[in-house]
C-alpha cells in the first residue's frame, strides 16, 4: 500500500508540472456548428445550385462572365449602346490636325488593346501603329473614315510581350480633329473591351476564306445588318491588305490599310458600323501571290424588328 501511495502521489506530481491530463475525463467535442465558426472563414460558394469549393477565378473566367452579360443586355434590347457605353466612361483625348497621341502599356499581362476613335462627323483621317520597343512597328494602318460620326472606328490590336504602345497620329489638317480612347483588355475585364476581345474568340471559330495574293474578296450584307466584323490572319508571313466598306457602286465610306509583321501572332480584327442599306465590304490581298491571307467578314449586330421598346432591337450577329 505505500508502494501505491507513493506512484500516486508521484502522478499527481506529474499532472501539477507538465500539465498532463491523467485521471481527466474529457467529454467528445459537438459536431453541430455554433457561431464561433465564422472565424473559420466564409463557407464555401454555391456554384451552379451545388455546394463546393470555391473555384479560382482567372482572367478566362472573367470574359465568359463579361460576354455572358453583353448577351443578357442584347437580348433584353440594349441596342447598339455597348460601343457608345464605352466612350461614356472613358476619358477620350483629343487629337488635332497633325498632332501625335500615345498609350504605353508596360505590363506583359495586356495581350490585347481596343483602340476607338470617332469626330463631330467631320472625315476621319489618322494612322494607328503599335510600338514594340525602339524603332520597332509589327502592326501599322492607314483609317479613312467619311463620317466619324456616323461611323467610328473600332479595332483590337494584340499586343503580346512587354513594352507596348499604342501611336496615333491625326494625319488631316488642324480643321479636322478626332477624339480616341485606348483600353487594354486585362485591366478592366468587365467593360466594353473585354466584350469586344471575348467577340474575337468566337469569329475564330468560323471556318475563314482564303484570299490569295492580289485577289479581291466581296461580301454584301443585308439591310438588317447594323454593324460588320472582320478578322485577318496569315499563317505567320506578313499581311498586307485593304479593307473597304462601300454603299453602292465606287462609294467608299470607310478604308483601312493594313501591315502586319507577323499575321498569326497578331491577328486583325475590327467592327464597321454599316447603317442604311447597299453595304459591301471588300478585301484587297495588296501582298503578292507567296502571301496569302485568311479572311472571315460576319454580321457583328443585326437588327430586329418589334423587340425594344422602340420596335427595333440589336442581336450578336
């Protein structure tokens, strides 16, 4: 008995120094939650009706998100306005005759970059140019424009790597000038750019038509059609090419001409308001034969009898 005594008395010891729980009876922990299980963190998200995890959300995410939206607001009979939204909450700069304006984007992240201009209606007249570095120009165009007004320019320009600018320069005289506004993709996913950038993934879905060099390539669309898309591709040569929009016979709203260092790393691709009817687009390969070019020209918006309010609505062509 005081062999035992002793080896108690020693535990009892042990539980006062090290804090060991000899003797103690601990009752199991409830598994139901209380109100201390916020400091855990938020619960998982409901995704689709099921609760998991909460997915990582990248940049791919984000643009189906925003074309998702752009659809809605179509279909509901927004109208034409997801163009004229941007110039609403953007800060456009002006560029008189003969002045020069740049955008530098240094981060790598910006893969694509939508350029607008537009005037009072007056005639558009500029040339837009991405810089990569010093005196170096992978991508050039020439815009003529009949009417800003009426018809703006909207183009998306890939700008892959680092180091990148944006240059337009107002070639018409100091009577003539022009605003712009310039927005990188990966910046603002949400807005009008993201739209216009996730658009190009689709078209390149479309099986495109091959113009060989020198050849000519028409397409006329129908009155219904508000708004045109172009995209132009090589297999990685050069592109050279004309785009033209014309209403009725030798009547040239709207030209562009195009260089492009590298056809497959930076893809064309721009929208032409086509209002009215009559309207033709033309592609001209100005490139000889050994440089041949893909093409896709499709309805960007159509318009649609009795849907808005007002009796007219416009659709994703």
């Amino acid at each position: 008995m005081k062999f035992s005594g002793k080896i108690l008395a020693l535990t009892a010891v042990q539980a006062g120094v090290f804090g060991t729980t000899a003797f103690v009876f601990e009752a199991p922990k409830p598994r139901f939650g209380t109100s201390l299980a916020a400091s855990r963190g938020p619960p998982p998200r409901r995704r689709g009706g099921v609760l998991g995890a909460t997915p990582p959300v990248g940049a791919a995410d984000r643009i189906a998100d925003a074309t998702g939206r752009m659809d809605a607001a179509m279909r509901g009979g927004a109208g034409p306005s997801d163009m004229n939204a941007i110039w609403d909450r953007s800060a456009p700069v002006t560029a008189q005759g003969g002045s020069l304006r740049t955008w530098s984007f240094a981060s790598a992240a910006i893969d694509k970059v939508l350029v607008m201009m537009k005037t009072d209606g007056r005639p558009l007249n500029a040339d837009v140019e991405l810089w990569q570095g010093p005196d170096n120009t992978p991508q050039k165009m020439r815009v003529y424009i009949e009417d800003g007004n009426l018809r703006p320019f909207s183009c998306v320009i890939d700008s892959p790597g680092g180091q990148n600018a944006i240059a337009i320069r107002n070639t018409a005289t100091m009577e003539y000038p022009l605003a712009a506004t310039v927005e990188a993709d990966a910046t603002d996913v949400g807005s009008g750019a993201a739209n216009i950038a996730a658009i190009t993934s689709r078209i390149r879905d479309i099986i495109p038509r091959t113009v060989q060099g020198g050849a000519v390539y028409t397409k006329p669309f129908d009155p219904s059609v508000a708004s045109v898309q172009v995209m132009m591709k090589t297999d990685g040569r050069p592109l050279n090419a004309r785009i033209e929009l014309l209403q009725g016979p030798n009547n040239i709203k709207q030209v562009i001409d195009l260089y492009t260092e590298d056809g497959l790393e930076r893809p064309f691709f721009a929208v032409f308001e086509s209002p009215g009817s009559g309207n033709v687009v033309r592609i001209v390969n100005t490139a000889t034969m050994e440089f041949p070019l893909s093409a896709v020209v499709e309805p960007y918006m159509v318009e649609a009898p009795g849907v808005g309010a007002d009796g007219n609505a416009f659709i994703l062509g």
